[in-house]
C-alpha cells in the first residue's frame, strides 16, 4: 500500500532478484578473460559476481512465499525502471573492486551508459583497462540490447506508449489475444536472432584478424548499438573490412527485429514493403552520399576511404551505436552539422537503436503534410496512412506528445548542462547524445573528447537522460507523475 | 483557372490595390520629417508614396469590372501572403530611391524585417540614415502589426491555422455566425486599442524628453513588437525613465488585444482569469528575477540596473520586440541560455508578438501532463481544459503539428544557414531569431552585431522564414503545397 494505490512489491522484487542473478552469470563470463590477460585484481569480476547472484537470490529467498502472480501496468512500468537502475548499480562492482574506475559517480555513469546502449565514457585511457574489466564493460551493452528488444516490442506496445502498438499488429507470433505466450514465444525467436547475428558478426570480425576478445567486444558494441570499444581510437585503428563487417551489423541493429524474422524466413519481399525500413535505408544512402562527395571535394579524400568514412558515421549515429572512424567535427563546414542534425533521428522502432525513432518521424512528416490538406479540405477525413493502412489519429496523437516532450526534455537538458558551466555545443551535445543514447556528441564530448571532464552533478543529470531516453521517456516520467501513485 | 482550380484573382487584386494606396499614403506620412531634417534627397518619401499610391490606383482600376465578391479560403491564404510579400516589394522604395540602401536584397530584408515586426537590420550605421527614411522604417513595424492584429485575431482563427480558433470563443463581439460585420467590427475596436497605445506611449516617451521623432518611432517599433530603434545603441543610450516605460508597453504589446478591449471596458477580474496571460506574467517575472538576481551576484550590478537591465531583456525576447539596453551575449554563462531558450517562446496569441505563443505552449504542457495521465488511465477520457474549458482534442492535434512544423523548419533554417558557412551558433541565432520575429539573436547576430554580413542566399532565406513565422506558417506553407492548386 502506497499512498492508497496497491502495488505488488513482492513480485517486482522476485523480478529484480531473478535479474541480478543473471546479471551476475554474465559477469562470470568475463573470468576466462581476466585469466587468459591476467594482469592485477583479476578476481574483480569473480567477486562482483558472486555479490551480484547472492543478492539476488536473496530477494527471491525472501520473497519466496505468499505472492499474488498477478502483475498490472503500475507493476510494469516499476519494473522496466528499477530493473535499468538496480542492474546498473551492480553493475558498477567490476569497475569499483578492480580500481578500474574507482569513483562511484563515474563508474555508474559508464555502466548506466552500457545498460541503456549509449556508450557515453568517462575514460581518458580506455586501453589501460584490465581486459576482464573491457569484456564487462562491452556485455553491458549487449544485455541492454537484449533488454531493450524485449521492452520495444512485446512490453511498450502493450503499455500503449509513444504510438508504439503501432507495429505489433504486423509481428509474426500467435493471436494478439493471447498476451503472455505471444510475449515469450516473442522474446525467444528476437533473441534468437540477436545471438546469431552477434555470432555472425564475431565470426567475421575473427576472419579479419581480430582477436576473440576484441571480435566478441566489438560484436556486442554492435548488435546493441551501444559504441563502447576495447581500443582509444574505437574502429578508426581497424581495416577498411572491419569497419565494413562494422557498417554492415550496424545496419542491422539499427533494423527492426521483427524484419530480420521475417527476413529468416525468406519474406524478403515482405521487408522490403515496409515504409520505415525503406525510409532508413533511402536515408542512410542519401545522405551518405552527399557526404562523400562533400569530402572529396572539400578535402581531396580519395573514394573508397571517402565512401567508407561517410557510410559509417552516418550509420552509426543514425542506429545510435556512436562508434567512430573519423573525428566528424573537422569534416568541413556543414558536414558535422548535418551529422548533428542526424542525432535526432534514430534507429527503427523495434530495433536496439535509441532516439526519436524513424517510424516516429515518419509518421509525423506523413501527419504535417496531411495536416495542410486538412486545412484546404476541413471537412474531409484525412488520414495518415502507414504500410497501406490508416493509421488511428490517437496513436499520431501520442506520437506528437513524445516528440513535443523530447524537444522539451532536450532543451531543458541543454539548460541544465549550460547552467553547470559548460560551453553552448558540449550542452547541446552531451543532451543530444546521451538523450539519444548516441556516445558522442558535439563540442567536447565529441568523437575525440569523452564525459571524464562533465562537472559530478551533471554525470547524474546525463545518465537520467540515457534512462529517460532509453525507456521511450514515458516510462520514466510516469513514475514522477502523482498521479500515478494515487489510486 | 489555375489547374483547375477557380480562383477569384480580380477580387485579390482589388484588395492589393487597395493595400497598395494605403501603404503610399503611410509614405507620406513620413514626409514632414523629411522636410524638417532635410540633408539630401529629400523627396524620396514623396517619389516612392506616388508610385506606390498610382500602382494601386492602376491595379484597382483594371479590376473594377465585372469582378465577383465571393471570396472563399483559398483567396484567404493567397492575400494574405502576398500582401505581405508585395507591400514588402513597394517599401523598398524609399529605401532604393533615396540610396540609404542601396542593394535590393539588403533593402527587401530590411523592409520585409519592418512589415513581419522582426526588427532584424543589416545597418551598420543607423544615424546616418535621413530621418524621413528611418521613420519609413519604423512605421513598417507599424503597419505590420495592425495587419497582425486583423490576422490572429479575425483571420487565421476563420481559417482554422495552429489552435487558433481557440480564443475566439471568449472574444467580445456580435454573434459568431455573422462573420464578416464581426470581423470588421473586431479590427476596428483592436485598431482602436492600438492606435490609442501608441500615442499614449508617445507622450510618456516626450515626458521623457525624446523629440517627437524618436518618440513616435520607438512607439511604433513598441506596440509592433518590432524593434527597429533610430540609434545604433538601440535603447541602451536612454534614460531609465524611458527604458521603464517601453518596459510597460513592450508587455502591453505582448497580450492579447481582446484583454486589453476588456480592461478598457473595466473586467479586470475577466482578465486576470484568462489562463495565458497568468502564465505570460508569470514567466517574465519569474525568469527576470532569476536574471536579476544572477546579475547581482555573478557582476556586481547595482539592484535598480540589473532589475532594470533583465526585465527590460527579458520582456524583450519574450514579446520578440528584440529592443536592446544590455549585450546579453556577455552576460555570465547560463543567463544568455536562458534568453536564448526564451526565442522560442513569443508573445500571447492575438499579440502583435511572434514566435510559438505563450498559448501553444500552455496548451502542449498541459496535454504532456495528461498524457501521463491518459497511460496510467487508457480508458478514461482525460481532456486539456483551459479556462476552465474543455480543448476539443483536435485543437490540441493542430497546436501539436504546429510545433512539430516549427521546429522541423528551425533544424532546417539552421542547417540551411551553416550551408552558406556560418558558425553553429550564428546558424542558430539568425534562424531562430527570424523565424520568431524577434531580430537580434545569439552569435554574430547577436545584440551587438546585425545581419550585414549575411551571405546574399541567407538574407532572402532569412526573409522567408520571417514571413513564415509572422504568418504562423501554415498560411505561406500552403501554397506551397499541390493541394492547393487542386480542385
């Protein structure tokens, strides 16, 4: 009983712990590296696990008896929240007990920056880490991709946030209304094809001379758009084929996952008559090429590495993965403005990608295009068609309600950052990037800069936006809503 | 026949005609100062008012026979924007003939700046300038408002544009289905208002020993909500005398006319009820008390000067007057960012003020509350009210595309102008500034700086967007659209 409204404590807390001892199984799977690299503190990861696991048994333990199965919105919406919040709070033991990062502020600001796919970092000197140390550092961001395609495409369309039920209807699974086995059977075949093109990606990133541990890193960094690498100058020190094998699983964690099933089953047809797909990859491809030609003609880069540069961070901020071959704030001019403007964009929906979302902004061109018929022709019903079918005004509505509250969450972020001292372009782009769960913004949180200089508070304030936005933001603000506490 | 579409250009052509010979008469007007000061050149003031008055003449002439006086929504939008446009083209002339600009892009961005009330100049040296010429330029601020009192008030609202026909409903007047007697009716009693204002700011302004000149300038570049000053430091070199009470009528210009019709009639209390002019009220004290305060504390400023200095911003960039006392670019670190966020705030609907409106963002705030709301509650019927009515939920959906419209065309404006070379935040200021109708921004067109240095492009994009967003952009947008021009 909270403030009148009942809430299920002990399930959500079942949940939590269940959690946690996953979470601490995968930080034992960083051991055979801290073996095989042993340098100090290589018993870190083994220690954190074992704290990890242990509380979480223990809350399963404790709530063990009498609990009511049943499990509503409010329970969900806990969940979703505390669930990024407590497995990023131990997630920070790895960095804490192996001195890899001995601040607590800033260890949780690298872990949340992992869990919600950011990879935001605060290391100067990524390179010195303990190698067991990366390898957590890099699962972080593959958890929180499984996390997040979970949440994006059997849990928000059922909590109805952000328009997002939008593409539900057409998800292969059983009848719409059988809820909870349509959820797991869901869950198992994305992950499925999660872990397979996580494998494909390590297996060619091995053929080209990688080691397995940079190969499984950077493959994890990928699949969840995340953008944490094991090496200072993240891809840039790579072959052209790396970056290419890089450029290509982007794309693909930047895909919806239900496409890729569709895809796997030969459907390709079906995949390719879906209007956002089309629209992210006509996007990627057009502005990719403005790009080269701008950078052989302004910088007399030769072609392949012209195409090769603009492909892939155009790519990677698009899919919000935020790797980076080429320090995009020296390309000339208005290069890095276009790229800036590409920040707002994201991913499709149902994919690891965070931001704004391309479904979204279709949608809300397709809406501002109509709306000026609408006003030659009030009396007409004119809808906005997506797929070839009418899309109901109340989900246009809701989507207009997140991206207004975006632009408000972004400005005040831009506000916040200022009001710490920082430069005009770091304040827009440590908002933008972490909102966006990108990595790296502009000014001096850019491609070449990191967070390790963001006054303490403000590491706070930017891993609140890497939730915020993570969690499609209404998942979040909701449980600072009154209202919601209250019967 | 224009593709099909009937469209009655006799009628629109008589009403430009008529525009045409009253914007000559308004010429004239500036005539006695031309005489009084007189340097060279005295007669291009009567030069440009005969040919404006004789083009008009000419235009109504060819058109008297045979025209039809049905005018429908199509002929609406048509008039309104190229009124804007063809008076802007006719109020080059005294600036071309008298050769104070003698650059046909400089002048139709300075006329056009005048007209839409943005206030933006590309002077370097205002004072050179013959008087007669610069009291032209400021009654173009003059005339913009009353076309802008007329638009929001009895026009945009008729056709429907952003939530508009909101605050209709509360306005006083015959019965709303006698539309034309109603919308003469209201112009005239606003006219009223506005015309009263402005002299009773005149003579405050020669209480404070101003010349009538200056004070019938500043008054016109005040209740427009312009801010075209006739020196280079604009209101900076006055007394506080004078810059309290532009204070006053800047806040006045800022509200909506229907208010101040009813506190002329004595419903003080009816006033104080409506919604958005709390919330104007509000901000302007609350962010000025910020200012005020970080004034004090962070540069030493006496109390009175920097009560002084922030309302006088403030109130400034809030109503987008964009009058000037204090460089606000030099304040300490967060003070501009917060007048830089308020750019995109604007006056109150029905205001001569620009950008979003206080309204719109009353309105978006409230329905991101409830849209919390609604997903703790999907099944309820949880609607935005505003003084204490219920908003149709389809106001709230044009008042989003609205925003969502004005923001796209920002990310756009500020793309476009980094095209042609300007730094980021020149980019920004000169896009946000111009679209708000505001006129100084942030970067090199800051308080200090102008638009001189605009590449030639810029200044007629710069245009575009003033008229766009004096226009509250659906009217210009859609005749942009196919639609239109479709039966």
């Amino acid at each position: 009983m909270l403030n009148g409204v009942k809430i299920n404590i002990k399930l959500i807390l079942r949940f939590i712990g269940f959690l946690l001892i996953v979470e601490g199984f995968f930080m034992f799977l960083g051991i055979p590296f801290s073996l095989y690299y042993c340098g100090n503190n290589c018993n870190s990861l083994l220690i954190s696990g074992l704290i990890t696991s242990f509380s979480g048994l223990i809350l399963l333990l404790l709530t063990r008896k009498n609990y009511n199965k049943n499990i509503g919105k409010r329970e969900g919406y806990i969940i979703v929240t505390f669930s990024w919040i407590i497995i990023s709070l131990f997630g920070t033991l790895p960095f804490l007990i192996s001195g890899a990062i001995p601040d607590f502020t800033n260890a949780f600001f690298e872990t949340i920056s992992g869990f919600t796919t950011t990879g935001a970092s605060i290391l100067n000197d990524i390179e010195s880490l303990p190698k067991g140390i990366l390898f957590w550092r890099s699962i972080t961001h593959w958890i929180g991709g499984m996390g997040i395609i979970v949440l994006s495409i059997a849990i928000l369309p059922v909590l109805g946030i952000g328009g997002m039920q939008l593409y539900t209807a057409e998800m292969p699974g059983p009848a719409p209304d059988k809820l909870h086995p349509r959820i797991t059977q869901t869950a198992k075949r994305l992950w499925g094809i999660y872990i397979i093109l996580t494998f494909v990606e390590t297996g060619l990133l091995l053929l080209g001379n990688m080691s397995l541990f940079d190969a499984l890193c950077h493959a994890f960094g990928t699949m969840a758009t995340g953008g944490f690498s094991t090496q200072n100058s993240s891809i840039a020190g790579y072959s052209p084929y790396i970056q290419y094998v890089i450029i290509v699983f982007m794309i693909f964690a930047g895909t919806n996952f239900t496409l890729h099933y569709l895809a796997l089953h030969g459907k390709l047809k079906k995949v390719w008559q879906n209007e956002e797909f089309r629209y992210y990859v006509y996007l990627i491809f057009l502005v990719s090429i403005i790009i080269t030609i701008s950078l052989i003609i302004l910088s007399n880069e030769s072609f392949e590495r012209a195409i090769r540069e603009s492909l892939f961070q155009v790519i990677s901020i698009v899919t919000t993965t935020g790797y980076v071959t080429a320090n995009y704030l020296g390309w000339p001019g208005l290069l890095w403005m276009i790229i800036f403007l590409l920040m707002f964009v994201g991913g499709c929906a149902g994919s690891t990608g965070g931001g704004i979302k391309i479904l979204r902004q279709l949608l809300l061109f397709k809406n501002s295009g109509m709306e000026l018929k609408r006003l030659i022709h009030p009396k007409a019903i004119i809808p906005v068609k997506y797929n070839r079918k009418t899309v109901p005004q109340d989900i246009i509505f809701k989507i207009m309600a997140f991206f207004l509250i975006y632009i408000i969450i972004f400005a005040f972020g831009t506000f916040v950052m200022s009001l710490l001292g920082l430069d005009f372009e770091t304040a827009i782009g440590s908002t933008v990037a972490t909102l966006g769960n990108i990595g790296p913004g502009i000014g001096n949180v850019g491609p070449e800069g990191n967070y390790a200089n963001i006054p303490e508070f403000g590491k706070w304030f930017l891993s609140f936006l890497m939730l915020l936005g993570r969690l499609e933001l209404f998942t979040v603000l909701i449980l600072l809503s009154p209202a919601f506490w209250r019967k």
